[in-house]
C-alpha cells in the first residue's frame, strides 16, 4: 500500500510542476553559464564554466584561435572568424532563450531544448574524440550534459502528465481557520 501511496506523490501537481520549474531552471542556468563562457573567451581568459553549451564554447575558441594563428600567450584578435562564430553562438544562444521563454506555456519547446542539449552532448563527444582523442578528457563536462539532459526530460515528461491532471479543488481556507469541533 505504501508504494500506491508514493506513486501518488510522485505524480502529484506539485512535484510535476516542481520538475518543470527545474528543467527551465536548468537550461536557464545554461544559458546563463554560456554567455559567461563566451565573454571568457573574448577577453582571453583561462577558465571555463561547465554547467554551458559546448557548442558555442568551441565555436568560439577555436574561431578566436585561428585568428590568433594558434599561438602561444595572449590572444588579442577577435578577427573575422571569431565575430563569425560569435553570431552563430548568438543564433543558437536565443534558440536556447526562446525554448526557456515559450516552454512556460508550450511544453513543445522544452523537448526543443531537449533535441538541441541532446545534439550539443552528441557535439561534445565528438568534439572530445576528434579534436582530443579521448573522450575521457571532457569526463566531468559530459557527466553534467548528461544530468542537464535528465532535468529537460523529466520536464517535458512532467509537462505531458500535467496536462492529463484533471484540476484540482480549490482549498476552502475557512476550514483551517475554524476552530475544532468536538
């Protein structure tokens, strides 16, 4: 019986709506951490934050790195290929902000946000491959791709049984006010 009972709980309004919130909290996050990383990259710093989007990362690092010809110290041209793939990290940064906008009402651009984070993941093991040889190298990053994946899913699954709840009653506040009847 206590399992019909936990059953209950973990498809109750609350906990639904509260996993919801947490997927668009997340890729909220992401966004967030990108934008960072891409101000990061232009002024040629040598930190990194995980919680982002590899995609515009890369783009942007190694599009600063062919025009700074791949060499050693600073990097000060931010020439054509890095303002280049700076617009492309824009497009795909507001496909991100528009899927966390609309997802609110439309759960169809959470599992948005969730085809582009899978292909952002799939970038990343390729990127980890080709271009380093190991995908053991990006370990902690794909581990955090992974549970940002986990989180959109849980979402948009949250967000399709949510829709099949029937509403709930109103609570009648009168009756936490009363005092007990004996």
């Amino acid at each position: 019986m206590a399992f019909n009972t936990n059953q209950k709980d973990k498809n109750s309004y609350g906990k639904l709506a509260s996993r919801v919130a947490g997927g668009r909290y997340s890729l909220l996050l992401v966004l967030i951490f990108t934008l960072v990383n891409l101000v990061m990259v232009l002024l040629d710093t040598d930190r990194y934050f995980l919680f982002s989007a590899s995609v515009p990362y890369y783009m942007t690092f190694y599009g600063k790195a062919m025009d700074n010809g791949f060499t050693t110290g600073a990097w000060d041209v931010n020439g054509t290929y890095t303002m280049t793939a700076l617009v492309v990290s824009a497009v795909i940064l507001a496909l991100y902000f528009l899927c966390w906008f609309l997802s609110r009402k439309k759960p169809g651009w959470m599992a948005g946000a969730l085809a582009l984070f899978t292909l952002d993941t799939v970038a990343l093991l390729l990127i980890s491959y080709v271009l380093y040889g190991n995908i053991l190298i990006n370990l902690v990053d794909l581990l955090i791709h992974i549970w940002v994946l986990w989180e959109l899913f849980q979402a948009v699954k949250s967000h399709k049984k949510l829709q099949t709840l029937p509403p709930e009653e109103p609570v009648n506040p009168s009756r936490y006010n009363a005092p007990p009847e004996f």
